[in-house]
C-alpha cells in the first residue's frame, strides 16, 4: 500500500479572525465582479491546499471535510496528478478527440470498462461534468429505447442544466424561477428510511406501483436514482430498494441509471456505491472525483446502448480533454496502490464514533448516514423529527469560521454532510470533528 506523503503541515492554524483582511479584499473585488447568484460556503479565499488542509490568502490553515463537494478524495494537490498534468500540459493541451483522437481518452474508457460494476460489454464516453454526463445517458437511453419518460425520484439532485434541473428535486436555490423545464420527467418516492419508516422492499413496491399506474412501464425509458443521495441529505436507501427498482426494470426494458457523480471512485468504501448495494446499472454517470480535481466526467455502460447512438451524436468540444485524462489515469492509479477504499471504510469508522457520541450528548441528531468518507447528520428539534434548518445553518457558518470547512444539504436545509479527502490524517479528521462538536454542543445548549 502506498504511504500517503504530505506536503503542508497537517494542522488547522488561525493566524486572522475568519475571514481576514486579504479575504476580506477579495470579496469586496468579487461583488463587483463575479455574479451575484454563485455563492460559497467558507469566507475564505484558497492560495494552498494539501491533505486535509487548506490554507488561505491569509495564511490561516483549514481544515478541509468537504473536498470541493467530494471531488478531492486524493488530495487538492496529490503529487502524482500534479506531475501527471504537468508533463500532458507540456506536450499536448487540446485538440479536440472529435478531430485529432489521442490515446488518453481511450486508456481513461478502458479503466471505467474494467472499473465499473458487471462483467458485461462495456462502452464509455467522457464529458466536462456530472450533469453533462446525466444529459448524455439520458439521451442514450431514450435513443435506445424509444421511449420519452425519465424517472427520477424524491430528494434527487442530478445538475443546473435545464434537463438535471427537470431531474433535480429541490427548488431553492436550484429551479426556483429557472424554467419552463424539459418535459417527459416524472417524480416517485425514494427510500428514506429514517422518515418514511419503510423497509426498502416496500418502498420500492409503492414507487413500481405509481409508475406503473401513473406512466405506463411501456412509456418509461430510463430510471435514474443516486445510490445515495447526495444533495438531498445523503440518503442511504434501505436494503432492498435498489435492487427491487433494478429486477423491476430490467424485467420492463427500462434504462437503469445509477449516478455516481458523488459516491464514485473510493468514496463510499467501494469503487462505486453501486457495488457496496449487489447491483449493475446499465449506465453510469461519474465526475468529481474521477480526476483529482481536474475537470472531467463520464458515462459507462452496456455497449448496445452506447453503440446504438448514430456517430456525431455524442461528444463535445473539451469532453475528455487531454490534460483531464491524464489526471484521471494518475488519479485512478493513486487510488488503488493507497487502496483508498479501504481508507474510506476507516474513516467512516473514526467519523460514526465520535458522532454517535455527540448524537447522545446534543439531542438534536435524529440521523447519522452515510458510507465510507460520505457521512452526514440530520439536525432535528429536541424530541422530534422536525428538521431545524436554522441552527444546521449556524452551526455550519461557526464551523467554518471556526476553521474547518463543512457543508450543508438536504431537502430541508437540516443536514450536515462530511466529505474529507480520503487522504486526511487520523488526528486531523478528529480534530475536525471536535470542532464540529464543540460547535453544536454550544449553540444546541442555547436552542
């Protein structure tokens, strides 16, 4: 196994109140710059990052348990994507595979072929992000089926674009006044078990059951379902639900779709989230975490589907950019010598203690959830299950001003979610998590 090396000292330093005056320099800058609607969780402005820290203009050294919305996993700065990128910049930028093809791209589709759950025939095509992938596989599978309607399911959050915005669940921020949306998309009750108090057979059977009465299996051309959900609340399905969904529609001829721009590539504990739940989608999405940071995304799956799409039909300017693929090869490579898996499933370990703890001290944790370096607590009122979005939101600004950078989801704004590199150290994810603590201990005694 490779030794994980860092670079930055591993430590969370505050050398300036957060945020500091040169933060503070930049935000004024950005107001009159940088449009209004794109926001930002920390109030910090990143020079540095390394492991599990990121140092800011300022010189402050954070903490980092969001990896970028879990894009990260191998380190901001992992020294092998580093030299990776550096060596394909000096040789070969871009030339677009739709013109002059390069060898890249195909070595990235042959390690998704071989990565991604089934032992079926594969094809792959790369992207520039999660939600260009969604859109791709949805336009496969309607090519392949015929068929016009998606479903997509309660709490999903699957991109901006106009068609993942159809997908996407949550209205504010991500739909709210940004429509008409593509037509065709139908919504069903998803696996919620801390909520909906349903095992997941059961669960499964009441969304087959509106499905079928609602649309018509006949009229369905692809299912498409985060295996757990990410923006909306790290929903980890109960056990069953996604291979009752998957039997069933593969019995219709329907598209199976397991996006995996979130739980992909170790951050679950597997490969993919699809395998940690005994099942083979037909196609994949991937992203985030694909390339150490560097943009790219993908869709592998059945090669009838993807061949079925007449040439030109898929692709794109910048999709699987050269510099991209090499990233994603040294990222890719990095993961399985330092079996990152293996590390996810350790720090889930570390992450579920302690806060199982903190559940039994605070009384305003209803849920812990999650998977592997994927874990998230559902802040509730004191004796109920009412969602308290208000002191979630406290709570995640302190934390951040406190130095470590958290993040907040969830269909009712009442989620904490962790995403620490899979790289961070032991004693920093515990000083992170205490941190955290000390936050909610604090401000739930005065709730």
């Amino acid at each position: 196994m490779t030794a994980i090396v860092y670079r930055l000292a591993q430590e969370r330093r505050l050398v300036t109140p957060l945020p500091g005056p040169k933060s503070l320099e930049l935000a004024a800058r950005r107001g009159k710059a940088v449009a209004a609607g794109v926001g930002s969780s920390a109030p910090v402005y990143a020079v540095d990052a390394d492991g599990g820290v990121i140092v800011d203009v300022d010189g402050n050294s954070l903490i980092d348990l969001g990896s970028g919305i879990a894009v990260t996993g191998v380190g901001a700065s992992n020294p092998e994507v580093a030299a990776a990128v550096a060596d394909q910049a000096a040789r070969l930028i871009h030339t677009c595979f739709m013109v002059t093809p390069y060898e890249g791209y195909i070595e990235v589709a042959e390690r998704l072929n071989r990565l991604t759950p089934g032992d079926h025939e594969k094809r792959t095509v790369l992207f520039n992000s999660g939600a260009e992938a969604v859109e791709n596989a949805v336009k496969v599978a309607r090519l392949a089926t015929g068929r016009q309607a998606v479903v997509a399911f309660d709490h999903a959050y699957h991109g901006r674009t106009n068609l993942t915005m159809a997908l996407t669940a949550k209205a504010m921020p991500y739909k709210t006044n940004f429509g008409p949306f593509a037509p065709e998309i139908y919504r069903m009750p998803a696996s919620y078990p801390y909520r909906d108090g349903l095992d997941g057979k059961e669960a499964a059977a009441d969304a087959i059951d509106r499905i079928e009465k609602q649309i018509g299996a006949s009229s369905v051309a692809a299912l498409i379902i985060e295996p757990i959900q990410g923006e909306g609340g790290f929903i980890v399905p109960a056990p069953g639900f996604l291979p009752t969904i998957v039997d069933w529609a593969k019995q219709n001829g329907i598209v199976f779709i397991a996006d995996e721009v979130q739980t992909g590539f170790a951050r679950t504990g597997s490969w993919f989230a699809s395998d940690d739940e005994g099942i083979v989608p037909d196609l994949i999405t991937m992203a985030k975490g694909i390339a150490g940071g560097m943009p790219l995304a993908a869709v592998t799956g059945r090669a009838d589907l993807l061949d079925a799409v007449h040439p030109g039909g898929l692709g794109g300017t910048y999709g699987g950019n050269p510099v991209a693929c090499a990233a994603a090869i040294a990222a890719i490579d990095y993961m399985a010598a330092a079996d990152l898996p293996a590390r996810a499933r350790h720090l889930e370990k570390l992450s579920r203690s302690y806060l199982e703890k903190l559940q039994a001290d605070t009384g305003v944790i209803g849920d812990i959830r999650g998977r592997g370096a994927m874990i998230a607590i559902e802040i509730v009122k004191p004796g109920t299950k009412e969602p308290d979005a208000v002191l979630t939101k406290e709570v995640a600004t302190a934390t951040n001003n406190a130095g470590v950078v958290v993040l907040t989801c969830g269909t009712y704004g009442n989620i904490i979610r962790l995403l620490p590199p899979l790289v961070i150290s032991h004693d920093l994810l515990m000083e992170g998590l205490e941190v955290l603590g000390s936050v909610l201990r604090n401000k739930a005694g005065h709730a």
